[in-house]
C-alpha cells in the first residue's frame, strides 16, 4: 500500500529532485545524466572474495547516484526504478552479456533477493524491480533479455551494514540458495548476468553465484550493478576478451 501512495503521489505533487534537490523535478537532468551509463565499466572490490564473476558498474555510488539508489530502496520512490534500470541495463551492455542475446541468445537476469524482513519492511524487493527494468530497457534494444529470480535466502543473515569483508563473507557462506525453477530455468546456452543495485566488498555477488553454480542453474557470464565504489573501478575499460581477463 505504502508504494502504491508514494507512485501515485509522485504523479500529481510536485517533488524535488532526489538527487540533488533541484525544485519540482523528481529526477532532474543532471542527476539523470549520472545514471546514464556513460561511464560504466569494470569494478573489482579489494580483497576480491572468492568465486566472484567480473563485475560491471553504471556509476561511482556518491553524491546523487547514492542518494537516488537510497531513495529507492530505503524510501520507497518507486518510479526511479526507471533511471535505475537503465543505468543497470548500461552496466549489462558495458559486460557484452547483452551482445550475445542480441544475436539470438537468451540473457537472463538474475536479481540477487532482499531477505524477506527487509522485503516487509521496504514494501518491494529493490534488485528485482530494478532488474525487471532494466529487461525491458534491453528488450527494445533487441535483446532477448527476461528476469529469472530463482535465489532465495535459506537462512537468516545479519545486517551487512558495518561489517568489514571478512565479516561480511562470513556472515553470507551458504545463505543464498535456488528454489523451484519451472519456467524460470534458463534455457541452455542462456547467459546468466547477476544483478544487484550496488557492490560494496562483492561478497553477496560471490556467495549468489556460488548457489547458481551449486545448483547447475548455467554458467555465470558476469554481474552487473546500478553503482559501485569510486575506487573499485578498473580505469582501463575492457574492450576485448583478453584485457576483459584483467578484470577477474
């Protein structure tokens, strides 16, 4: 009910823009622009966690990127699942998962999931609904792109906030696991992107593709995130496979 209020209210009052302020713009031009992709690349969180894919981001997560991902998921200003899932659907691009499905193959999605008391706390699920965003964004760019939310928590788990690396790998091992797939199995041959809002030491990343692989869901082509660490950017932009190599 709570998202329901806050998207129908973002239509009919004027609002400010969630990023910087700006009067009577929930998103303004500028902060859009941040969210653009323009430059996404690859990110490599220090120390690397065991089994973690190459990851890619739209954006540094400060200033309004960081404010925008808050607001959507702390908030609840649902309509900015938009400029997210386009940011999201930059950072897929900037892997080349998306080359191969526009060329026929299947590229699923894959939201890594909120515990379920954040969910009831939240009201949504904010990688999920980011993911399904940045589908669609692929979709009319040609790419067989869908979202498969096949990981669950098979435990509870403590608040990641303030842990260190090392508590935060330890606080994930074997957390995450794959439910009943039905329709939702990848096909073979799909390309499996792991998608999150945001990046921090990588451990949730590593420990969600740990329960894809366990389960033989299919190989895990790379991740994919709205923002990351300023410093966690690889600065040299991977444009072949062999200087993409650098980056894992």
């Amino acid at each position: 009910m709570r998202g329901w209020w806050q998207e129908l209210a973002g239509l009919v009052l004027p609002v400010d823009c969630v990023g910087c302020g700006a009067a009577r713009a929930l998103l303004c031009a500028g902060c859009a622009g941040a969210l653009s992709g323009a430059a996404a690349g690859c990110v490599r969180p220090s120390p690397r966690p065991a089994g973690l894919p190459v990851v890619h981001a739209a954006a540094a997560y400060e200033e309004a990127v960081r404010e925008v991902v808050l607001a959507h998921k702390e908030r609840g200003v649902l309509p900015l699942a938009g400029p997210l899932g386009a940011a999201l659907a930059a950072a897929v691009a900037a892997g080349g998962a998306a080359a191969g499905a526009g060329a026929g193959e299947e590229l699923v999605l894959v939201p890594v999931p909120s515990a379920r008391r954040q969910v009831r706390a939240r009201g949504h699920d904010p990688a999920r609904r980011i993911a399904l965003a940045a589908a669609a964004r692929l979709r009319r760019a040609g790419v067989r792109a869908r979202v498969a939310p096949v990981l669950r928590h098979l435990r509870p788990v403590a608040d990641q906030a303030g842990l260190g690396a090392r508590e935060r790998r330890e606080n994930l091992v074997g957390a995450l696991g794959v439910c009943r797939m039905g329709r939702a199995r990848p096909a073979a041959g799909a390309r499996i992107v792991l998608v999150d809002d945001l990046i921090t030491t990588g451990a949730t990343l590593a420990e969600a593709a740990r329960a894809v692989r366990a389960a033989s869901v299919g190989p895990v082509a790379g991740a994919a995130v709205v923002a990351a660490p300023a410093d966690s950017f690889v600065r040299i932009r991977p444009t072949t496979r062999t200087e993409q190599r650098s980056c894992e």
